[in-house]
C-alpha cells in the first residue's frame, strides 16, 4: 500500500501543484487507498449555508435539480465544492477504512464521526442521494469519501444524536472563535444571527462578555428576533437587511447607547453584507467574517475606502477545541438545544 502525502496532494488531478482545496479535480477513486488516509462510509452531507443557499436560488427551489446539481458538481469535481461560492461544508459517516500508517489512532472501524475540514478539498463520491432537508442545508446520501493524514474530525458524542451533532459541528468554528476573541465587557455584534452560527455566536459572546458586556444581534425575521430575546441570547435585536449598511448603520449604533462596537461577527449567507459588518465598528476593533458568502476583496477595499482600522479575521472554520466548545455550548444551554433539536434535526 502506497503513501501519499499528509495533505492529500497525490490525489490533486488538476492543476498540479496546488492542494486539494484549490484544485479544480481530485481523485475519488476509492479502490485505491493510501497507507496515511481513513476510508468513510458517509451518511449525510452538511452542504455550507452559502453554497446551499445559491443553489437552491439557482434551481428555483426544485429539490430534484438541486439534487442532479450536487451529483453534477461530484461528479466533475471528485468532492463537494460549489463553483460559485467556492465553499463546501462537512459530513457524517461511519470509519470504513483505516491506513496501516494511521492505525495508532484512537479510531476503529465502524466508529461514527463527523469530519471537521471541508468538504471542498475532501475526495467524495457519491453513490446515490436519500433524501435532501431543504430547511436545514442537510442532504442524506450513500456515498465513501477520505480522510487525509492531516484531516481533522471528532468521534460523534454518545449523549446527543447524530443529526444534532452534525448540525452544531457544521458551525464548529464560529463559536469557537467567538470564545477566543470576545472579552469582558466587549461590545459584540452579531450579523445574520437567525441562523445556527449566529445564534450559537450570540450565546457564547453572552457568556464571554459577561456583566458588563453587551450583546446586540441582526436578523431579518421577525420570528428569529423572538426566538434571541426570549432565550436571552443577546441584549438586543435589530431587525434589518445587511445588504444596506448605511440604511442599518444609525440603528446598530442606536442599539449600542450611541457607541462603535468592539468586536462584529458575520454569520450572514448572503453576498454584499460586508460594509454592514465593518462601519459600525471602532477603530482598533475586530470584524470576524464566518460567513463564506464574504468577499475579503469588497471587505479589505471598502474598510480602506471608509478609513476603516480595523483587523478582519477570516472565516476559519478550525480553532484549537473548536468541537467540544461548541459541543458544551449545547449542553450547558437547554433553550439552545432544544431550538437545534426543533430546526436542524
């Protein structure tokens, strides 16, 4: 058995001299398996809320075309990667396979697990699509797809579902970071907060902040608005289009006694929100862009064109203890449990 290389280049077809991420075609021949990769039986695909979002616009809602979409771009590409938004998501599925190289590791075969990069640079094939959740960005699947040696996931936890886990893990990073960046007393604002990421930002910059900290979160429904301020998720909510900062910027401002933030943190899936999560930030402040729908060219020419000083973080779906932060978040907290139970399962 062969060994290919820790991040999975021996299987970049084109172009060459790129990794996975960035290639145009992997190999997703699974006859062959390399000594350094782990084998997976997949279930369900956690499709990234950006690339879902643009195709279900782009077939009209028709679960059948979405469906013959996903299969057109797996078949052409060897993974998961919308070409438009150049994101992927993540899956579930059982261990298969482990790589007479990797067979030290705390994993057996049969073992249930969630992958934790993207499935953009993940070798997938998919055998046949079961069902697709329209709601929840989930598509369930017969399918194998590998793990490199450098590839990172997390064994499913025993005392919640698998769905449940799956859909708090698809967004590992944003609370994550959010924990690792927010203070006490920080003034935080959430964009996009209707949606798991954002929720799952507005409870753990709660509980970061603390006392003497405030939390203010944008959405567009008036439904979400609801859901934040009754669970206490956040101080404040705002309701609003984050495609129209100027017409957004007084009342985020307003929401904050008058004053800039500290820290913004961008969970929005739509394109065109990024001056929304720049202006009302101070200077010396932090801009956290989670959402894969964001341009860092629009965001890094529209804070120069603004006179904006402000560090801006790109979206890193991966922090050190990233899963079993936002894995407790979901224990400590029943209301956010329950709403994931409710929504995403």
């Amino acid at each position: 058995m062969n060994k290919g290389d820790k991040f999975g280049t021996h299987r970049v077809i084109k172009p060459q001299g790129v990794l996975t991420q960035a290639a145009e075609k992997i190999d997703n021949d699974f006859n062959k398996v390399y000594s350094n990769e782990i084998l997976c039986d997949v279930i369900s695909l956690n499709i990234d809320s950006a690339s879902f979002t643009q195709l279900k616009e782009e077939a009209g809602d028709d679960e059948q075309k979405i469906g013959e979409k996903i299969l057109s771009i797996v078949n052409d590409r060897g993974k998961m990667q919308n070409p438009v938004t150049g994101s992927g998501g993540m899956f579930i599925g059982k261990i298969a396979g482990i790589g007479e190289d990797l067979k030290g590791r705390d994993l057996k075969v049969g073992d249930k697990i969630a992958s934790l990069v993207s499935l953009s640079l993940t070798p997938l094939k998919i055998e046949s699509i079961e069902k697709i959740h329209m709601n929840i960005d989930r598509v369930d699947i017969k399918g194998k797809a590998i793990l490199f040696e450098s590839g990172i996931y997390a064994k499913l936890p025993p005392d919640m579902s698998e769905a449940l886990a799956l859909a708090a893990l698809d967004v590992a990073g944003a609370p994550a970071q959010t924990a690792k960046l927010v203070k006490p007393g920080d003034s935080v604002l959430v964009l996009g907060a209707g949606g798991k990421s954002g929720m799952m930002c507005c409870c753990e910059a709660v509980k970061r902040t603390g006392p003497t900290g405030r939390v203010v979160a944008m959405c567009r429904r008036e439904e979400h608005r609801k859901i934040l301020l009754e669970n206490k998720f956040c101080h404040e909510v705002i309701l609003g289009d984050a495609g129209k900062p100027i017409e957004l910027l007084e009342k985020l401002l307003k929401a904050n006694n008058g004053k800039e933030y500290d820290i913004s943190i961008s969970c929005v899936n739509m394109p065109n929100t990024e001056m929304s999560c720049i202006l009302p930030v101070k200077d010396g402040g932090i801009v956290y862009f989670f959402s894969m729908a964001t341009s860092f060219t629009k965001a890094a020419l529209g804070a120069e064109g603004v006179g904006k000083d402000v560090t801006m973080i790109v979206g890193n779906g991966y922090t050190k203890g990233h899963a079993e932060i936002t894995l407790e978040l979901l224990r400590e907290s029943e209301a956010l449990r329950k709403i994931f139970n409710e929504k995403y399962v």
